[in-house]
C-alpha cells in the first residue's frame, strides 16, 4: 500500500546489501521489491528475470540493466505475466537469488499470497533458485492469506523495517535465516 511506502524504500535499502555482480536475480511482482532497482547498477552486470509490468516500467528509468520478461498471460489484478507460458519460461533459468514477497507471512503458514496463479510462479521461482530474500514490512508478519507458496524455513533471509516479535527472531535463528532490518 502507498502508506507503507518509507518502510518499502527501507526495506529495499536493506535488502539491497545482498546485491552481488554477476548473478541471476529474480525480482519478484510485490510493489515492496519495485525500489530495489535503484540499487542495482549496470556495471554490476546483474540478469534481472520477473514477471512484473511495475519492475520492466521500473527498470527503464536505469539504462543498461539487463532485464528479461517471463512473458505468458497478462494479469491486470497484479501487473504481472502468470500462466503456463510464465511458468515453463521461468524453469528455464537458474536464479541465483530471488528477492520475494508474501501478502502474509507466519511461521505456521509460511508465505502465503491470495493469487493463485501469482503463488504458482513463486513456488516455481522458489525452485529455481539458490537462495531467497523475502522481503515484507511488518504489518504483514503474523498473518495469513489464503494460499502458501513456501514454508519459512526454505528461505534464506528475511528483510523487514522493524525487530519482529522474539518469536520470529527465535525462528529465524534456529533455521539459520538471516534477519535484516533497521
């Protein structure tokens, strides 16, 4: 949402501390991932793979970065490429790390998201790739939606605004999860 904006921008600010030159990253459709861009420098020689209209839109404001559309069939609900064709492009990469978001996350439930077909291509993003970065402010912890695409322990590094609950920071240390935040 537009209110969460400062904390998008921070949360991004943080998460971009994992950029590295060379790799496949994959940038997911969330509007929380769009301000990572500004981060990712030409010369760092970064592939970007996403399925989101808002990081192509996005993108062409940095000339030189290198940015690939999965393609497939046009969602206007969240201005992203899904279906088959998204998905079978998608397994067709391997990505080195994937700078995810959830509409909810909780320990039980894991990451979950209302769109089926968005949790579709996350579940395969999630399988293609080395390492995952979720990213979500924390107005989304301890919530659930309506389908998981990833149990919490398959990521890698949570990224969020604020020190989570002990319940969380306990979680993510006894999964060897890296917790970052302000």
């Amino acid at each position: 949402s537009v209110y969460n904006k400062d904390e998008k921008e921070l949360i991004c600010e943080i998460a971009s501390s994992l950029l590295v030159p060379g790799p496949t990253i994959y940038i997911d459709s969330g509007k929380t991932t769009i301000p990572l861009l500004k981060n990712v420098k030409p010369s760092m020689n970064i592939t970007i793979v996403s399925n989101s209209l808002n990081v192509f839109n996005e993108a062409s404001n940095y000339p030189g970065l290198n940015v690939i559309s999965l393609g497939g069939l046009f969602s206007e609900k969240t201005n992203s490429f899904i279906g088959i064709a998204a998905i079978n492009h998608l397994r067709e990469y391997h990505i080195h790390k994937a700078f995810m978001t959830a509409t909810a996350i909780s320990i039980e439930s894991g990451a979950t998201n209302n769109s089926y077909h968005e949790s579709e291509i996350k579940k395969v993003v999630i399988s293609q790739s080395n390492e995952i970065v979720m990213m979500a402010d924390n107005t989304k912890l301890s919530k659930q939606a309506s389908l998981s695409f990833a149990n919490l322990n398959k990521i890698n590094a949570f990224v969020t605004d604020k020190k989570p609950d002990k319940k969380y920071i306990d979680f993510f240390n006894s999964n060897n999860i890296d917790l970052l935040y302000t």
